[in-house]
C-alpha cells in the first residue's frame, strides 16, 4: 500500500471535482473528503426529476459513481486516475428530498483494482433516508497519455 499524503490528496480531488462538467450541471458539490470517503451534496431540482417528480435515477447513480471514485483517489497515489470498469445500484426508495447526500466508501483498496460501496440519502427535516446503494469497482490507470489525477 502507498503512504497517501492526505492533505495532497484532498487538494487533488476538489480541483478535480471542479473540472467534472457533469457534476457542475447537476449542482452537486463535494462535501467531505477525508481517507477512504467522500461526500457530495446535491439540492432538489425539479430539472433533475423523472416523470413522477423524483430525483432520476441517473443522477442518484451518477453522484454515487463520482462519489466513489473519489474515495477511491483518497487511496492511490498522485499520478494515478481511475476509471469505472462496472457498477451496480439498488434503488431502495423514491429520490424525494430537499437535499440529497452521496457517500462513497472504500470497501476494498487494491494495486490495480479497488472497489467501493457507496449510499444515498435524501435529506429533510427528519432522519436522512437511504434511497440508493452502489458497489462500484474501479481500475487504477498509470502513465497512459490524457488520463491523470
């Protein structure tokens, strides 16, 4: 396993966070970083909805994937990148919320393959209801040109 300076870590995924278009078009915002998790908080947008007025199912899945590849970048090292190779989401409950929290979570950290969990919450006045689940597995990516931190 490689030593992660942390601090480095946190600087590199929020710069990269503020580069990803598909997050900054869902409003989404990067919450909480910290080793092995990550947090991103999205506010209800009727834009964002599917038919019945619940947030879509492929904006929950897309936080989560984000959220979990950026607990994945808390593991590796500077150079690296990851990309999605496969994931699966449960949709335990309709995206009904004033907010929304998507937590990523390193399940098992690897060389080459690092897999994660990751949970959604819609948020109101009461308890946080957990509303997806995903486990994603993602490969860590060197020296391949285009594709970095």
């Amino acid at each position: 396993m490689v030593d992660i300076d942390q601090d480095a870590a946190e600087t590199r995924i929020r710069e990269s966070f503020a580069r990803q278009g598909a997050m900054k078009t869902l409003g989404a915002t990067l919450s909480s970083v910290s080793p092995g998790v990550v947090e991103i908080e999205l506010s209800f947008d009727e834009k964002l909805t599917q038919q019945h007025g619940f947030l879509h199912a492929g904006v929950i899945s897309a936080a989560l994937d984000t959220a979990c590849s950026y607990a994945a970048h808390t593991v590796i090292e500077p150079d690296a990148s990851l990309l999605t190779i496969e994931f699966k989401v449960n949709l335990m409950s309709p995206g009904r919320g004033e907010r929304f929290l998507f937590r990523g979570e390193i399940t098992k950290p690897g060389t080459n393959i690092i897999v994660a969990d990751g949970r959604g919450y819609a948020l109101t006045d009461g308890p946080a209801k957990l509303i997806a689940s995903m486990t994603s597995t993602m490969m860590v990516i060197r020296g391949r040109e285009g594709i970095s931190g």
